[in-house]
C-alpha cells in the first residue's frame, strides 16, 4: 500500500502490525502478437514490473499506486510500461488508462476542415444540435470526429454536453456534510452520507462529478462538496504533535513516536499506525493520537479521541463503536484498537 491506499485501509492497535506480501500474479508466456501503441496509464495498486511476462523472472522495479507510467505494447494479459527510465512488463489489471472524453454539441450546421483554416479542404458538413467527440484543441481550433469523419472546427461553434475523465488518483477533503450519490445526479438515490473533514480519493470523473468510494459503496460526489487536499509528511507531523521524540529512520519506511506512555509506528504508506498506552496514559494521550490520525486521515480529533477513550476496557464504547470510516474498540491488553 502507498499513501492513496492509507484513506480507505488501516489499523490503529495496541498489538503489533503486520500485513500479508501480496500474492504475486503468474502469467504465462503468450504467442500473440505484442501492440505499440503508446498510450498514457496510471497503476491502480500497487504493482511489479518483470523483465518478461511472467512473475517468475527478474523484478525491474515496484511501481506505486497511482504512479503515472506509459503503456509501450500489451501482450495478452500483460503490459510493457515505462516509468521513470525503466521498462518492465506488468499485469495488464493492475493499470488504468489515463483519458478524457469531450462530449460536444453543434450550436448550429458546421463545417469540418482538414486542417485550422476555412480554406482547407472540407471533411463534412454537421447539422446543428448533433453530437460530437472533441479530440484536441488548438488555439480557436478543436478537432472533433462525427460518425467515421475527422475534422477541426471552430472552437466557438460548439457547446459542452459532458466531459468524462480518468486520471491518476488524486486526494480530496469534503468541506461539509456530502451526500454520496448513486448517479451523477442530485434527484437520485443517496449511498450514504461523508462526514465533514473526511479524506477521500477520486480518479474519474463526470462533469462535476467525482467517483468516491466510502465506507465500501462507491458513488458519486458533487464538487462543491470537495477541496484539493495534500496528506501531511508523517515526520512533519509527528514532529509537530510530539516534538523532539519522534526519531526517523529507515529511509522513509519506518517513524517512531517514544515517551512515557508513547510508542507509535507508522509505515511509509501512512496506512497503519500501531499505539501502545498504558493503562496510565490520560486522555491527552488519546487527544495527541486522534490528532495525528485525523491530521493524515481526516475526521474530527475531538471526537475521535471521546470514542477511544470510552472505548477502553470496561468502559461505554469497550464493546465496539462505529465513527464514520474508523472502528473502535478495546483491547484486552489494555487500551484500544482504531481500524478503518
């Protein structure tokens, strides 16, 4: 897991973390014909690129979750990708294609040109109020297909009926209370709701519309509901919550918290963080905690702290409680454990 995959995975334990390796995918060495056709992709997981087309070989290199990459042939369910001055081949279901499609509307009868000038040679006519696919623009250009013709035309003479997008992953917070849709469509049915301050992640698009997933339904979000948002360096944070007791090590991989009542890990994925409290511990403890994990999770630190500190042993919530993405329960050892 990478940074992307920490909003919607993690664990918050007073036991020890550990995660199973990924299963590897096996692939078989396939006598068809290898494409070339370069087109812009992205890696929906976390994946690795081999010398051949099969998992047994060389390891070229891991390439991150939503890391930006180009496809340079695809031979059966294998693709060779190139990233960051490397070539490798990789499952083909561990990418997704980098595109947008500009649904356009004529304003009225056009010409299609061969090329930027009404003094080329005419492609076709369009009627009005009829359906084009914009390809590219230029200047006061855009270069369109209707049915099998292709063609520029003025940029003017056109109105937008949708623009649909796919595009690496990128990181949102929801301002308010946001309703997660079914369609993309404010009369249709409501998945659930996302709290505010909640972190999520969108890598589609429709119009206004984001592709969300959130407490395992996946839907839609309109984005005056979301605002850019970048996960803080863990080192940063740690620092500024805990001072001069974080130590950093490991090249990335491995932080530490250390005090008192203090030892957390987090990963470099920032997508567990393991707490031990003693049973000495007060609730600022459990405050400084909650901070750290809304700060790169999102949620209210408030809040959350209240849950996990009625969450011990013996206490209100020790049974187990549901705050939005995160579950909280207690842990025999004393303290509790958070997961989301």
């Amino acid at each position: 897991m990478k940074i992307l995959k920490a909003i919607t995975a993690g664990l918050l334990s007073v036991a020890l973390l550990g995660a199973p390796a990924a299963t590897p995918f096996i692939g078989e060495a396939s006598q068809v014909e290898a494409s070339t056709q370069v087109k812009g992709m992205h890696a929906n997981v976390e994946t690795e690129a081999y010398t051949t087309r099969s998992s047994k070989s060389k390891r070229v290199m891991t390439i991150p979750f939503g890391a930006s990459l180009e496809r340079t042939a695809v031979n059966s369910s294998w693709s060779q990708v190139r990233y960051k001055g490397k070539t490798g081949w990789v499952a083909s279901r561990d990418l997704m294609e980098v595109k947008k499609t500009e649904a356009m509307d004529t304003k009225k009868t056009v010409t299609l040109y061969a090329s930027r000038s009404t003094k080329a040679k005419i492609v076709t006519k369009v009627p009005a109020a009829k359906q084009v696919t914009r390809l590219a623009v230029n200047k006061s250009w855009s270069q369109v297909t209707y049915g099998s013709k292709t063609g520029w035309v003025a940029s003017s003479q056109l109105k937008t009926r949708y623009t649909k997008e796919t595009f690496v992953p990128r990181i949102y917070k929801v301002k308010e209370i946001a309703p997660l849709q079914k369609t993309y469509a404010t009369n249709g049915e409501t998945l659930v709701s996302i709290p505010k301050e909640f972190i999520v992640s969108s890598g589609e698009r429709y119009n206004s519309w984001y592709k969300v997933t959130f407490n395992g339904k996946t839907g839609w979000v309109h984005s005056k509901y979301l605002t850019s948002y970048k996960i803080k360096d863990a080192v940063y944070t740690a620092h500024k919550l805990f001072g001069t007791k974080y130590d950093y090590s490991g090249s990335g991989k491995e932080v530490h918290v250390f005090g008192d009542s203090i030892d957390a890990f987090t990963g470099n994925d920032l997508a567990s963080i393991a707490s031990y409290p003693l049973e000495k511990a007060d609730y600022s403890f459990y405050v400084k905690t909650a901070k750290l994990i809304t700060s790169l999770q999102g949620g209210d630190t408030d809040t959350l702290a209240n849950y996990m500190w009625n969450a011990r042993p013996g206490q209100k919530y020790w049974d187990g409680v549901q705050y939005g993405k995160y579950y909280i329960t207690a842990y025999s050892g004393g303290g509790v454990t958070l997961s989301w």
